[in-house]
C-alpha cells in the first residue's frame, strides 16, 4: 500500500506542468509600442511590499515585453515580435522577493520560496504553488554612500498562472530560518497592471 502511494506521489510530482499558451501578437505588439515611449517610471515592476529588510514585487507579460522594448529603444534598436524572446510572452506573472539593504544589518534575509492563497468563491482560499522557482544569489544594493564589501543575499522568482494574484489574495514569503511573511494582495496594486 505504501509503495503503491509513493510511487502515485513520485508520478505526480514528475509529471511536466502543462505548457501555457502566449500572450497574443497584438498584446506584444501594444507592449513594444508602450515600450518605445514610456517613461521609465511607468516600466518599473509592481510593487507587492517594501519593508526596511526585503522588498516583493512582480512583473507580467507585457511590463517584460514593454522594458526589453525600452532597453532597445535606449541602444538605438527597434523591438520587433520576432525578437522576443518565448520567456516573456508566457502568460504568466513573475513574483520577485530580494533583500534590502540597511547599513546596521550584519545578515540579510535569504529567501527560501514563495507561494500564493488565492481566495475561492466559498470564503476560503486555496494555495497555488508556482509554476517555476528560480533561486540566485544577489547583490543587495546599497546607499550611494556606502563603501564597504559587497552584500549578497539569496533571492526567488516565482512564476505564476496569470490569475494567482487576486485582490483579498496574499503572497507567502518564507525566508530562510523558517521566517514566513504574509503580504495581501489589495485592489491599488492590481489597479495598474497591464
């Protein structure tokens, strides 16, 4: 019976997601467009938290597709659909959890890994696990009058389906150490994704 179990939970466990369908040419073609003009303040990721320790935020399809169309308009080269590449066209949202810098810390949170509880239709929630973790090793930016040896930490990407971040909704940090921290999601952050 054991074995039976182990060997259901190992073939679920490898089992591949199912591939996720890109964002239409028409939605790229927009985001190339809003790209070449944009200020820089309008290409920036969202915001999800920012404490005096870690910062969270994300980005979507589109903000991917409109900063690499900002990137190449600054090296004085034009964005076609055909040059972007398949990564940032999925259709979905990519959650960032970094650490901060403060000049009196002598360690910096690294994170562990990120999840999502997305509330359902009978009051409850349920937890959406991402799609995809990256982990790497960062440096934690400092203070422009900061001179000292450079500061990294371990920071995550977490990739999500398109509908995880929703309004009453909350991003799960969990740092190493077993630190968890919880960040709800509400409507002013959704208000002006695109």
């Amino acid at each position: 019976m054991i074995w039976t179990t182990l060997l259901l939970l190992g073939a679920t466990l490898s089992r591949e997601a199912p591939a996720v369908a890109p964002v239409s040419e028409d939605k790229v073609r927009e985001a190339i467009e809003f790209g070449r003009t944009a200020p820089d303040s309008a290409l920036q990721q969202y915001v999800l938290k920012t404490t005096e320790r870690w910062v969270a935020n994300f980005d979507t399809p589109f903000l991917r597709v409109a900063q690499l169309a900002a990137l190449q308009r600054k090296a004085d080269k034009r964005l076609s659909p055909s040059d972007v590449p398949a990564s940032f066209v999925t259709n979905e949202v990519d959650v960032y959890v970094h650490a901060r810098f403060q000049a009196d810390t002598k360690q910096f949170l690294n994170v562990e890994y990120v999840t999502v509880l997305r509330p359902i239709p009978n009051g409850r929630s349920e937890s959406i696990l991402p799609r995809d973790v990256d982990r790497f090793v960062r440096q934690v930016p400092a203070d422009a009058d900061y001179y000292g040896p450079a500061r990294i930490a371990k920071s995550v990407r977490a990739r999500f389906q398109p509908d995880a971040l929703k309004v009453g909704g909350q991003v799960r940090i969990v740092f190493e150490g077993g630190i968890v921290e919880t960040v709800v999601i509400e409507a002013n952050t959704l208000d002006s994704v695109r």
